[in-house]
C-alpha cells in the first residue's frame, strides 16, 4: 500500500529525548517499511526515518522560537492533502487537523488520537465530522467521545530489542513523565518518602507547567531520598528504568495510553499506578504490578513491588505491546478501509 503518516511537528520523529506519540509514529513508520509498504512520513525536517520524507518545516518547532505553529501546522496539512491522489491511506497523529480535509479526500483517511478526550470542545468537532474515522490508543480512551467514528482500539507496541530486560533491578522508585499536575510527580515524591524508599524522578518541564513545579515539585527537592534527574536521554531513561524497584505512575487523569508503562514491564520493572485512563487495561493487578488509588494503598503497593516476578513484567509486553503486533492491527485495519 501507499500509506502517508502525519506527525505532529512539535518534537523530530523519533524523538531525542521526552515524545511518547512521537516514538509510536517512528516504530510504526519502520514496521510498514520493513513490510514492503511505501510510506511517506510528513514531519519535521530533523525527523529520521526509513520512508521517504516530506519536511513541513526544516526543524521540531520546540526548537525554533520564531517559527509560528499555526502557520507550519497549516502548512503540513496543505502538503499531505494536495498529494492526496499519491496515496491509498492517510493516517494522521495530529488530533481534529486533518478533519476539514476528509470529506474531498481521494484517499481513504483515518486518525489515532494520542491525547485526552475528556474535553468538550472536542465532543462537538467529533459530532460535525462523521466522517472522520477514528483510531483510539486504549478502550478507556474511547469511552469519553462516544459519538466519535470509531474505527478500532490499537494499543501501542514497542520494538523490544531497544528494552534490556533486568531480572535483578534494585532498590529505588523511578518516576519519569512530563512534570505537570496530571502525572503528579509531587505525589510520586510523597509516596517514596513515606514508604521510605529513595526515588528519582526524571522529566520535561513545560513553560506553562513552570509554576506548579516551583510551587509543588521544587520544594520536595529537599529530601534526602528524592533526586531530580532533569530531562535524561532515552539511553539514561532505560538505564534508570531498568535498576528501578518499580516505576511510581501515580496519575491523576485519563491517561490515553501510558507509554512508559509498558517500557517499564519490558525492562522487568514492575508498575504502581492509579487506576486512571488506560492504566488497568495495560498492568495486570498482582502481577506486573499494583493499581492502587489512595496515598496509604499506594505506600503499600510500593512495599510490596519485590513480591512481582521481573520475568512476567516482559512476559506481559511481549504478549500484548510489542511494534509486530501494533503493526498487525494497523496492516489489518487500513486493509479494511482500503
């Protein structure tokens, strides 16, 4: 199949360090490739992949302090459609940007939602655009926009040969995220502290986040047991992921997905997480790892993490989350709309 990928252009394909969606739209693009498919990646100029690529804009905008990201956003879109005819599917990462392109589209187009849903505004753009097939990246996602075209729920996968499994771990917590409110990583502080274990805590500030983290984060800096490690590299995420006793995801939102989850599993390192978004649908409670929702069960959870068998925490991944299998689905569904 001809088959173009729209990548949002706020981080490279993949991304150097922090970038969820964008690491999922690199190991899918390379899977399709590997499978004889001719994929075009539309993306950032920086961007790195085996398709061909097609640059909205000569570098990721977080990067370019000038650029407008209205105007490239525009701009990527203006591309893809008017080479529209070129391709059989058009699969878009981009949220509700491709929608007024759709209907006079040639080409079959679908879209996976990478973010929260739980949003009115988007309940009305939904509604007014049914022609908009939809991907959904877990079952909880989809819940919160029922009126939606849903096409399918696909679970991200990751490429497990990039994941070192480590039966031995160690004795510290290990949180990693973007240090906003939602991910609370003020709480993942606390429940370290209070169950005595030290943590670090690695992630992204994001200027509009700057003020809770000098507000909640900052301050529990402090503590002895707690080390902020900064934004790490993906080579340092790993390494720290690893050796970790369990990987703190005390969220407190509609998580979509939780990419980290299973990049944790896949290195042995089991999980404790709220029972939030997609969270129950990717740990397995007592198993490769805990869901627990108040701050005492959490505590205890953690205490508890050494009872969890490393070996069933990659187990699990290569059962459910691995790139063939998110290959798969998505081979399988743009057959059906093609």
């Amino acid at each position: 199949m001809r088959i173009a990928q729209i990548a949002p252009l706020l981080l490279p394909v993949p991304p150097g360090r922090y970038g969820g969606t964008e690491r999922v739209i690199y190991d899918l693009t390379e899977g399709l490739v590997a499978r004889g498919h001719e994929v075009t990646l539309f993306a950032s100029g920086d961007s790195r992949t085996s398709a061909r690529l097609v640059p909205a804009v000569p570098r990721a905008l977080w990067q370019d302090s000038a650029a407008d990201p209205l105007a490239a956003d525009f701009l990527l879109h203006a591309q893809v459609f008017r080479r529209a005819a070129e391709f059989d599917l058009i699969h878009g990462h981009t949220g509700y940007r491709a929608f007024p392109y759709i209907a006079h589209a040639p080409a079959k187009v679908v879209t996976t939602q990478h973010g929260r849903l739980d949003v009115p505004s988007l309940q009305e753009i939904f509604r007014l655009f049914p022609e908009a097939l939809q991907v959904s990246i877990s079952r909880d996602q989809q819940a919160h926009a029922p009126q939606a075209s849903w096409a399918d729920t696909i679970h991200h996968g990751l490429a497990l040969q990039n994941y070192p499994f480590d039966a031995q771990g160690g004795d510290e917590l290990f949180f990693v995220s973007r240090l906003c409110r939602d991910k609370a990583p003020h709480e993942a502080i606390d429940i370290a502290v209070d169950a005595g274990m030290r943590l670090t805590l690695a992630g992204r500030i994001d200027p509009i986040d700057r003020g809770f983290f000098e507000r909640e984060v900052e301050p529990r800096l402090a503590h002895p047991l707690v080390r902020y490690a900064g934004e790490v590299s993906e080579d340092e995420k790993l390494e720290l992921m690893r050796h970790a006793r369990a990987l703190l995801f005390p969220i407190d939102w509609p998580e979509p997905f939780g990419l980290v989850m299973i990049e944790a599993m896949a290195c042995g390192t089991p999980v404790v997480a709220r029972p939030k978004g997609a969270a129950p649908e990717v740990i397995v409670d007592g198993e490769t790892g805990f869901l627990a929702d108040s701050h005492e069960a959490l505590v205890e959870a953690v205490k508890a993490t050494h009872r969890i068998d490393r070996a069933a925490c990659r187990r699990h991944v290569e059962t459910h989350f691995t790139v063939d299998t998110m290959v798969d689905r998505y081979e399988a569904l743009y057959r059906r709309l093609v």
